[in-house]
C-alpha cells in the first residue's frame, strides 16, 4: 500500500476493528430484546422475529459482493458510506415507530452491515506482512469473539433498565469515531486506484444473488416455523433458491467482471478452508443457541444466569486468540485448527452427558473448553484459508469465507430448532410408554405426590389431577433433555467429520514478501 506506509499497522487494526464490533454486537443484541419490542409494537411471536430475519437476509446478500464493491467505488470510500448507513439505520431503527418501519430499517442496516467486516479483514490481511498475519487475525478475532459475549448481556441490561431502542442508539458514538479514524487512517492501495476505471457492472448477478441468498436465509429462519415441506411457503422459496443458485453459477463463471468471483473455489485450499468454515458455523451458532434454551426451558434459570454460563467460554476464546496468533507465525496453523476441531467435539460429548441434576460449574466448563477449541480454529483456519488467495482478490474472497460462515450458523440453529421438536417427541412418546397402571415404580413415585399434596390440604380428586400433571411436567422435561444430549452428540460428530478436509490446506509460506498480484 502506497499511502499508508507513515500510518502504524495498529492504528489501522483499530480503525477497522471498530465498525466490525458495532456489527457483530448487533446481530446479537437484538434477540434479548424481542419481547420487549413486541409489547411495545404490538406485534405477534412471529411477526416480530422478522427483525432478526431482515437484519440476516440483508447481510447475507450483500457478503459476498463486498469485494465487487469495493473495485467499484473504491475500498475507502465504500466503508466510510456503509459506517455512515449502518449508524444512521440503527438512529432509525431506535426511533421506528411500528414493525414495519423497523424491518425495512433492520434491511438497511443489515446491508451496510455485511460489507464492514470482510472489508475490515481484507485491510487487516493487507496492512501486515505474511508473518505477521497470524497475529493480526488474532486481534480481529478478539474483536470479533468480543460481539457475541457482550450483546446479548449489552442487550438485556439496557432493555432492563432502559428501553429497546437504547440498544440501537449506542451505535451512533462508535459509528462517528469509526467514521473519524477511518477519513484518516484508512487509504486505497495502488491495485484499488488503478481498477477505479469503469467496470461493466454485472446486472444479472446483482438481481439472482440477492434473490438466492435471500430466499435462502428466509427458509432456514422461518423453515421450522412453517413445518418446512408441508408448507407452500418454504416450497416457494426454496424452489427461488435453488432455481436462482444454478442461474447465477452460470451467470458469474461466464461474465468479464462477475460480482462474486467464483473461480477463486478453483484454488482447493481456498474451497477446503470454507467447507470447514461452514461446518464450524453450523457447530458453534446451533451450539451457543442450544446450551441457553437447555439453560432456561428446562433448568429454569434466568437469561443472566444462562448469560454467565456463556460468559467464560468467550473469556477462554479471547485469553487463547492472542498465543495462537503468536503461534501461528512459527507453528502450522493446521495442525493448531486440528487441536481446535477435537476440542470443539470433546465439549459437545461433554454437554451429551448433561442431565437436569447438574449444578452451574456442570454446564459453564464444557463451555470453556469450547472456548479453548474456538479460538484455535477461527484464527488459524482465516489465515490458512485467505494466505493463498492475491491480494487483488481479498475482498472477493473474504466476503465467500464471512458468507459461508453465516449460512452454516443458520443451517445450524434451523436444524437444531428442527431436531429439537422431533427428538422431542420422540422421547416424550417413550417415556409415556412406562407410564401405566402396571408399573410400580410410577405407581409409588403417584402416591408419594398425591401424599404430599394431600398433606398440603388439597382435596383428593384435585390431588389426582395435579400429581399427574406434575409426572406429566417431569416426562416432558426428561425428554427435553435427551433431545438436547442428542443434539450436542451430533454436533460434536461434525466437528470430527471435518478433520480429514485439513489435509487438502494449504500451509503458508512465512516469507516476508506480499503475496503475488495477479
């Protein structure tokens, strides 16, 4: 880079650091919120998760054209206007005065959001030398693992002892920082300026992107809602999807200047390094949505109490992230995401075991050693997979690698939801079995309540219903709790499964030299 060579390499961390935490803070921030916002909009269970849903389908959709983006009105000033976007939707959204005004917000605001962190990583994979980058991903991905510690309990303080609107309003003073560093320390390097000259600009991948990567993430939000198949709705928009996805394959592999560069999936260690990172966004969002529910629904413990459970997790994730980092500059970041990928099972077989006897420290440790796993994975797995890619495509290819981990994160809590209620059922159908006349144990187990209850001073015939309301009650959370066990089984397989697709990474050379440019 030609113009930034006078600006410290960490001033620049910081610069971009900022905008990527104001974003990851708020795709978490609001699911605290939602009942609190459907009180005061007037708004039913399912009207108002399309907060959630828009703020997604918008970020997904502009991912992967991030890179397009950037060549088209240059890098600098295409994150100074998605800062500006980004902070003036969330003013916007804090100010909407009913649901629909605060989807279409929460749109706008997800799009100038998804662009902030692939274009936050491309400067930060550029601004460092090849050795260095190990370290530089480590300090993005404290920032990163930062958002999902913070939000949610950010989210529940301030809708406790504020109002939900707050939680959008506290982006304004960061955004205009970030906006301030940027004008300063941020400039284009010399391949951006020279690609400045006019691009044909890719009509039909912009419309068959959007409406792929939108119909996508509408399926997977609203897919276990709807009953998936059994529902026109979801049939409608997975046929878009799928219809749209083939269409623009062809579309982007034939035109001069696509949006999405495909061909990069030519580079096998490139497309390696995203299958991993997709399933590892299947592993971590449906297990970081699995263990709070487990938390609330069945344990009866407090959103903060479910909150502390996750806290050292994040505090593990971010201790580690800075000695991997160091690691990385001398060890094979392969072998470092291998250690990750077993860690990331033994939690899940951990949480497979969980039973509703267990006390706070049962369920906070596997969480840890999640912790452990995560940081060993992101990092080093972001730098192998972006260390053979020229600098020319960063933008491009950092966009894929933010999107594929996104849409493993919705496959995951959309399978997890899914597989909740069947095994659900499944369990409570079992276990009703054992409950009849003719068995002595749940004969006694009767009595015993109906005793109690008696000596309460309830009346008989009441006391018969309520005991076997309570057995009821029991049965179902017994069944709740071998469904989630056999989720995190699951899980935990996914994360081993992946193992073998590390042989195809490449590892880096950590010469000081920049990577090549094409």
């Amino acid at each position: 880079m030609s113009e930034d060579k006078s600006i410290n390499k960490w001033l620049i961390t910081i610069t971009v650091m900022l905008p990527a935490i104001m974003e990851i803070i708020d795709t978490s921030v609001a699911n605290v919120a939602l009942p609190h916002m459907q009180g005061s909009l007037n708004a039913g269970t399912d009207e108002v998760t399309w907060v959630l849903t828009s703020y997604l389908v918008a970020n997904a959709v502009v991912l992967p054209m991030t890179g397009w983006l950037s060549r088209v009105f240059g890098r600098k000033r295409f994150l100074m206007t998605c800062i500006v976007l980004f902070t003036l939707a969330s003013l916007l959204c804090g100010a909407a005065p009913n649901l629909g005004s605060l989807i279409l917000f929460r749109v706008l605001q997800g799009a100038a959001g998804g662009a902030l962190i692939p274009i936050s990583q491309a400067i930060l994979m550029e601004t460092f030398p090849p050795h260095q980058r190990g370290m530089a991903m480590a300090i993005f991905g404290v920032g990163a693992m930062f958002g999902p510690i913070v939000g949610p309990a950010l989210g529940g303080w301030i809708t406790d002892n504020m109002n939900w609107r707050w939680i959008f309003y506290i982006n304004l003073p960061i955004g205009i920082i970030a906006m301030a560093m940027c004008a300063f320390f941020i400039f284009d390097p010399d391949y951006l300026k020279k690609k400045a000259e006019k691009i044909r600009i890719d009509y039909w991948g912009l419309f068959l992107l959007t409406t792929s990567m939108g119909s996508l993430q509408v399926v997977l939000d609203k897919g276990q809602q709807d009953d998936w198949f059994s529902s026109s709705f979801i049939i409608t928009f997975s046929l878009i999807f799928i219809v749209s996805m083939i269409a623009l394959i062809r579309v982007e592999l034939t035109h001069e200047h696509p949006i999405i560069n495909l061909r990069l999936f030519k580079n096998v260690s490139f497309s390696a390094g995203n299958l991993i990172m997709f399933v590892v966004g299947f592993a971590l969002y449906s297990s970081i949505m699995l263990i709070p529910l487990f938390l609330q629904t069945l344990m009866g413990y407090s959103a903060t109490d479910a909150g502390m459970v996750m806290a050292p997790g994040g505090v593990a994730t971010l201790i580690t992230m800075p000695f991997v980092g160091a690691a990385l500059a001398k060890r094979d970041g392969r072998k470092i995401v291998f250690i990750g990928l077993l860690l990331g099972a033994t939690s899940m077989f951990i949480m497979q075991g969980l039973n509703l006897q267990g006390a706070f420290w049962n369920y906070t440790w596997p969480r840890i050693v999640l912790g452990f796993g995560l940081a060993m994975i992101f990092v080093p797995l972001t730098t192998v997979t972006l260390a053979t890619i020229a600098r020319t495509e960063m933008g491009n290819a950092t966009g894929m690698f933010n999107l594929l981990r996104n849409i493993g994160g919705s496959v995951g809590i959309a399978m997890a939801a899914t597989l909740l209620a069947r095994y659900e059922q499944f369990y409570q159908t079992n276990l009703v079995a054992h409950i009849n006349p003719y068995n002595p144990t749940f004969q006694m187990r009767l009595g015993e309540i109906k005793q109690a209850l008696i000596t309460k001073g309830i009346s008989v015939t009441q006391a018969d219903h309520s005991a076997l309301g309570m057995v009821y009650g029991e049965v179902r959370r017994q069944a709740g709790a071998l469904a989630f066990n056999r989720i995190f089984f699951i899980i935990g397989l996914a994360f081993l499964v992946i193992i073998p697709l590390l042989l195809l990474l490449k590892r880096p050379a950590h010469q000081s030299a920049p990577p090549p440019v094409h």
